[in-house]
C-alpha cells in the first residue's frame, strides 16, 4: 500500500467516525516480524506515543480493544479504539483511534465501520497490483461525497462524481427497502418523475441484481447472470452498456447504483472493480447519515424491529425459548380464572368471657385452678385468707357488747341524751359487722359457670396481697366460639360481611372449619409490625377439642378473578402507591 493512498483512506476513516481526535496506521514489515508507522491523522500530529500503546495492548490481546475513559494531561476525558488487520492469519497492521469520551457505549458502532473500512485495506494488499491512480480516483470520488452534509446531497455528488469520472450518461442510485428498490437520485437531475418508465426499469434492473447478489455487466457474453430487466433498457431506451453494482451494509442490501453508457463505451473490469470499491466503502457512510437524518419516531421503531428481528432469529434459541414460555404462561394465567382468597393470621376466641374479680383487698390463700383447666359452675377456684376479716368481726362484735350495755345504763338512768346517741352507735356497729360477713362470705371465688380458664396462674403468687377489683381469671364457655382474623389493611377492602372461608388450626393442621364473616371493625391496629384490622368470623358446628386461644390461618373466599391477577395484584398495588408518591 502506498504512502499517499494509506493517507488518504485514513483521511476518509476518521471523517466517518464522529468526533475522533487522532489516529496512526501502522503495518507490518516485508518478513511481518515488526510494525512501522504508514500514515497519522492528523498529518502534523506531534506525538503518539500513546496511540503506539494501544497498537501494543491490541497486539498482545490479538483482537478488537478498546480503553475507555482515559483521563490525559489536559484533564480531558477520551477512549481509545484499536483493531488489528488480518489477512486470512498473517497479521497486516493495526489502526488505533483517539475520539473523545462518550457516556453510552458506542462499541459496536466503532467497531463496525473500522471493519466496513479495512476491506479497502485488504484489496490494496491484493495482487491485482493497482496503479495508485486508481486508488486515487477512488478517494477522490469517496472525499467529494464526504464533503456532503447532507444524505440528498450525497447522493447527488455520488451521481455527479461517477458520470464525470466514468463518463458515463447518466448513473443511477436507488433504495431498497420491502424487497423493492427505488431511484431516488439520478445524475444530472435533481428533479425527476418516480412514474417515468425508465427510472421504473431501472429499478427493476437493481432488484436483479439484488436478488443475485451480483454485479451484472451489460454487455458480457462470459457472465452467467441473469440480464433480462437490463436487456430491456438496452432494447427500449438505447443505453447499449449498463453496469449495476449493489450496496450493502451490515449484511443487508440497502441499494444499488446502475451506470448507464453508450455502446460504444462498454465497462472494463478495472472500473467494474472501481465501482465494487468506492460503493464498499460508502454503503456505511450512507446508512449512518440515513439513519442521522430521520426522525426520532422512525429511529426508535427501526431499533424495536432489530431487537424483534433477533428475538425471533434463531441466536441465544435457549433465552429465547424460556422467554416465549413465559409469555405463554402469563397469557395462559391472564386467561384462566380462579378462586380468590384472602390469607390472614386468626385466633380462636370464646363468644362470651367473664373474669373472676378479687371482691375485696386481702392476701391469697388457695388457687385451685390455672388457665387452660376445665371448670364447673359453683367449683371454687381460689380463696383469700380470712384472717384479718374474723379479728375484724371479733373487734367489732365486742364494740357491740360495750355500746348494749352503755345503752341500759343510759336507760336506766334516764338519761335520754345519751340513750340515743348510743343507739346510733350500736345500729353503726351492727351495719360494719353484717359487711364484715358479707366480705367472709366471698373470700371463697367459685366459677360462674361451666367453661375454661383461659387467662390466669395464682399458683406462684400464694400469700401475695390483690386488690379489690383486680382481674385473677378469665372464663369462656366450652361451647360458642368466634373466630378474630387480623387481615391486612391492603386486603380490607376486598373482605364483606357474609364471605365464607375456612380456617386451619396449628394444633389440627389436618382439619379444616367453615368460618363466616360477622363483623369487621372500623378501628385499625398495629400488630407484629404491620397495620391490621379486626374481622369477627362465626364457627359453626365446633368439635370439643377446641379451646379459646387456639391459632390458625384463614382464608376468605372473596370472589373469581384471573390467576395472573391473584398473583400480582399485592406488587400491583404496592407499585401504584410508589409512582402516587413520587
């Protein structure tokens, strides 16, 4: 490769890629032992010694490299770009670029064009051993284009360049999209009609040779291609030399350009080659201003229809097979409907408890029973020590004596002053005495009816002193249970009056009991953590074994809805409550 075309074409990479910085060509020796610097960009780049690094870092990994975010002297940020030439397995050289930092990763991109780019590399390394005027040509028609800002303008210095350079009639450049192509430049005629019969032969043309995936040469008795839409501008219209050669980028056709000449100016194969050429090189330059020039709406559907592309492709079958039997499945549980329940802690209650009181202050004698035993109506369950009570009734039973007899003193004497005052104090002393024998008569605490002790232990407090009023028992009935469900405050709103359910004891996980809501309170609680209401639920038909404080889980049944729904709906919820609060 010679020094000027090396140039050139590194001139022409770096305009591609966006926003490079610097860049250095070099190639291996004539043995391939060692590298030598061919060609830099810019020209007058003062020192690259850094750009040398990444072409040893790109050697030593022998593939594509790149060094992201690279912080220099100038306290700028850039990355670095390295990719090593290959032909067939004798290495031809590296290129390194420089370009300036980017947030998103543009890897691919890169990586793609510097591939699009070497193939030039790879045909100046050819034995066709072509004069540096055609490799000059070449570039020259590819800066002409480069120059363009626009893509309709570079498809019209594309027309213009191949028609001054080829000497050619007229060139046309057409699009192909939904397996047709479609002039949409021709040389020498920035206006023109898509109706006309010969553009629309054209067009025809360019799909024959899409659909070959060749170039077809008119005239060219040694080809085997088909030629039949290109006879037919030949025959109608006078071109006696066609030439079309299709563009592709990424491995798909995205057009073709068609030469039209006169008879007398057949297409040898060195301008067939020139056109194969400058046409592999400028495909992807086109496709990136293409796509840069569309709108953001046509950008983002061309993206959805790659990613669909490559989901239904046949790459990474295995992500895609878990990911299609998961959409299936979802569907599939949208579909189906099932039984909505609602899942909460329950405890098991008596419908009616009584307590057992102390009824007066004093000291614990006896406690017979303790929470969990089985009582009858009458059967004393603890007592208080009376001991203070009877010398309380001795006290007052000789204050009595003494006010009696004061009174027949008074009596006798006459003394009606003090006959009436003692009176009083013997009615006082009768009234303190006749309660002192009511609290005797309820130091014995007896159970109020047939039930269970579900709350109380005197047995460790023997002697210790109560108070009047204080609660020593708790008694439910052996028979009449409601059950008290701590639902959720995220589910409340799905529970009603009259919902059925069934509920499944810890101590009889066997066994399931058909519950039914009563009532549900109006008053939340916190409970383990979490905010829960109250929902009273009756039990029906309930065996002996049961006993108040037993726990559970319960389920009430509250409706048919979609399994996928049953499943998601708390995520659902708990996700529309954090987008209400951002």
């Amino acid at each position: 490769m010679s020094i000027r075309f090396a140039q050139q074409w590194l001139d022409i990479v770096c305009r591609i890629v966006p926003q490079t910085q610097a860049a250095v060509l070099m190639v291996s020796d004539a043995d391939r032992k060692a590298l030598r610097l061919l060609a830099k960009w810019p020209e007058n780049i003062a020192d690259a010694a850094e750009l040398s690094a990444i072409c040893k870092l790109v050697l030593e990994k022998n593939q594509p490299s790149c060094v992201p975010n690279v912080v220099q002297a100038d306290q700028r940020h850039y990355d670095f770009f390295g990719l090593p030439v290959f032909d067939g397995s004798a290495l031809l050289g590296v290129i390194v670029l420089k370009l300036e930092h980017s947030l998103t990763d543009r890897r691919e991109a890169v990586f793609a064009i510097l591939e699009q780019s070497v193939e030039w590399w790879r045909l100046a390394q050819s034995r066709l051993q072509q004069n540096d005027n055609f490799y000059s040509s070449v570039v020259g028609l590819l800066a002409a284009c480069f120059e363009q800002n626009s893509y309709r303008e570079i498809l019209i210095s594309l027309g213009t360049e191949l028609t001054r350079m080829l000497n050619c009639d007229r060139v046309a450049i057409g699009e192909f999209k939904d397996n047709y192509s479609t002039v949409v430049a021709i040389s020498n005629n920035a206006q023109f009609d898509q109706q006309a019969n010969l553009l629309q032969k054209i067009a025809d043309a360019m799909d024959e040779a899409i659909e070959q995936d060749s170039v077809v040469v008119v005239p060219d008795v040694k080809s085997v291609a088909i030629q039949r839409a290109h006879q037919e501008i030949v025959r109608k219209y006078g071109y006696g030399s066609l030439l079309t050669v299709p563009m592709l980028h990424g491995g798909k056709f995205i057009g073709a350009v068609t030469l039209l000449r006169s008879e007398e100016q057949a297409f040898d194969k060195e301008t067939v080659l020139l056109c194969e050429q400058a046409l592999a090189l400028l495909s992807p330059h086109l496709a990136l201003k293409k796509l840069d020039e569309q709108a953001l709406t046509v950008k983002i559907g061309i993206k959805l229809k790659q990613r669909l592309a490559e989901l239904l492709g046949v790459k990474q079958f295995k992500v895609k097979l878990t990911v299609l039997g998961l959409v299936l499945f979802l569907s599939i549980s949208a579909l189906l409907r099932g039984d909505f329940r609602l899942t909460a802690d329950a405890v098991l209650e008596g419908k009616i408890q009584r307590v057992v009181a102390a009824p007066i202050a004093g000291f614990l004698q006896s406690a017979a029973v303790r929470a969990g035993d089985t009582v009858r109506q009458g059967e004393l369950m603890a007592s208080l020590d009376d001991a203070e009570l009877q010398l309380e009734l001795n006290k007052l039973d000789g204050q009595l004596q003494k006010f009696r007899r004061e009174y027949r003193e008074a009596l006798s004497g006459g003394d009606l002053v003090k006959v009436r005052v003692i009176s009083a104090q013997i009615e006082q002393a009768d009234a303190e005495m006749e309660l002192t024998r009511q609290q005797l008569q309820k130091i014995n605490l007896a159970a109020p009816f047939d039930g269970v002790v579900i709350e109380g232990d005197l047995s460790q407090k023997l002697g210790s002193p109560v108070e009047r009023g204080e609660i020593l028992f708790k008694i439910a009935p052996l028979e009449g249970y409601r059950i008290i469900l701590k639902v959720d405050e995220s589910l409340i709103s799905y529970v009603q009056v009259g919902q059925k359910g069934e509920l499944v004891l810890a101590s009889m996980p066997s066994q399931t009991f058909p519950l039914q809501v009563q009532k549900i309170t109006a008053v939340a609680k916190t409970d383990s953590g979490k905010n829960i209401f109250r929902v009273e639920a009756s039990l029906e038909n309930a065996p002996e074994l049961l006993r108040p404080g037993m726990e559970g889980i319960g389920k009430i049944a509250a409706g048919r809805a979609s399994l996928l729904w049953i499943w998601s709906h708390d995520m659902l919820a708990w996700l529309r409550l954090w987008i209400w609060s951002w």
